[in-house]
C-alpha cells in the first residue's frame, strides 16, 4: 500500500521531526514522523469499514498517530475511540492529533498488544465492560522474514511466531455480543485468521478482497467477524483502488478522500 502524502514543512515533536499533513483530502489535520513508519492506506479503509453509531465505543489496535479513529470520527463523530499503542512518542502525537482537530472523545493510551488488563478494563469508563467494534492492522510478515532495521517498522510488520492468534485473542475480549472484529490482513494470513475468528467465536465472517488494479492479485484483504455469530462465511466482491494510469477509482475516491462508509457486503 502507498504512503499518505504530506506537506513538506516541518516541525520538531521531541526532538524527532514531524510532517504536517492531511487526511480525507484536508479534512482532517494530521502530524506523523518524517522518519521510520508512515501512514498507508489501510487505517482509512478500515475505518470506513467499521458498522459504529453514535454513542457507540471503538478501539483500535495499534492506533499509530491516530489515523484510522480520526477518519471513524469524521464519519460518526458522536462516538468515543480508544487507540491501543505502545510507543509512548506515538501516543503523544496521536493524542496531540485528536486535539488539533477538536475530536476529544478519542485518546490514545499505552498498551502493549497482545496483552491487556484483566477484567474490569480500567481503560473503559467506570461501569462500562465492554466496546462495540474493534478494528486493527497487525503486523503481515512472518516472523522468519527478513527484519527491518527500523526497531519500529520491524514491530509494526513482521509477525512473532504464534503472535496472530494471541493478537486476535485480545482484540475480541473486550468485545460485546454482536460487536465487531476488522482486521486488515496480508492474503497469505487470511486461513490462519480465518480459523482463529471461528475459535475464538466471532462468526458471519466476511473477507473483503481489496485490488490493486483490475485483473491484479490481491495482497490485503479486510476480515470481519461479528462476536457470538453463528452466521456462514461470506466472499465480497471487494474494492478496485487503482485505476490503469495508477490515479484511484471512483470508488476508492469516495472513502479516501470524501470519507464515506466502506460497506463490505452488497
């Protein structure tokens, strides 16, 4: 996936630079590091993706800088997002991002994925046990790829052994009956992950190819699973990004730039 483009300015952020950018075609002000990992496509595409309401509570896992919660807020703005990252320079930006754009019902806190808190989840409201919707894009690589020498991308892309079904493990425990599970996923993870939703009781799944380009392989799909369903399997007919010339589809246009809801199933 490409890399969001940002403006060429700079800013120091404690002592590392940081881009002033955009999401949603300048609707949405967003900062990211100039250096190590940079924000793709997939946190929007997601979180287009994702069913919520307002008054409704959403995580996600591996939140960054805060992409993917900033595009659901556009969206749904009466929602309440909790981003799970363990990089605390990244919180802090994240959470500097939800200030800049006014989205206070959003906050970024340091968890280390896949481990979370035993029940009750103090990162939840006093009295609240569970969320709606969870969404998250683990790492992709085998965890015998090649490592990159960035520490940071090296954590965000490549997979410890066993790490996926822990991953997903976490993500579905906060989890309310009926809420939602979306992960953005390699293709060669689709099976494992397939396998590891049903286990762990999130049903109704539905893989939602995205292609590069018309009669291209996939490389990502979105995986949804709905907690506690017993609902079969569904095959979408996915999303074209690119056009021949490389310019994005009309569709693809829609959510990436005009913020629109991804609706995975016809």
């Amino acid at each position: 996936m490409q890399s969001l483009s940002s403006s060429s300015s700079l800013i120091h952020h404690k002592s590392k630079k940081t881009s002033d950018g955009t999401l949603l075609e300048g609707k949405i002000l967003y900062k990211q590091y100039q250096e190590g990992y940079r924000t793709a496509l997939e946190p929007i595409l997601m979180a287009a993706a994702i069913p919520a309401k307002a008054g409704q509570t959403i995580i996600e896992g591996g939140c960054g800088a805060g992409a993917g919660l900033m595009c659901l807020h556009h969206r749904v703005p009466n929602i309440s997002g909790i981003g799970f990252e363990q990089h605390p320079e990244m919180i802090a930006l994240a959470n500097e991002n939800f200030q800049l754009n006014e989205m206070n019902s959003l906050k970024a806190i340091e968890i280390t994925l896949p481990k979370l808190p035993k029940r009750p989840f103090d990162f939840l409201p006093q009295g609240q046990e569970h969320v709606d919707h969870v969404f998250s894009n683990p790492p992709w690589h085998s965890y015998n790829s090649c490592p990159s020498p960035d520490p940071k991308k090296d954590l965000a892309k490549r997979l410890p052994k066993g790490f996926l079904s822990e991953w997903i493990y976490a993500l579905s425990r906060p989890l309310r009956q009926g809420g939602t599970l979306t992960l953005a996923l390699s293709v060669s993870l689709y099976a494992e992950a397939s396998a590891v939703m049903h286990h762990y009781k999130l049903g109704s799944l539905i893989l939602f190819p995205l292609w590069p380009k018309v009669n291209r392989p996939p490389r990502i799909i979105l995986l949804q699973g709905r907690m506690g369903s017993t609902g079969g399997s569904h095959i979408a007919p996915g999303l074209v990004l690119h056009e021949d010339n490389g310019n994005f589809t009309t569709e693809a246009n829609h959510i990436l730039k005009d913020g629109k809801m991804l609706c995975l199933l016809p």
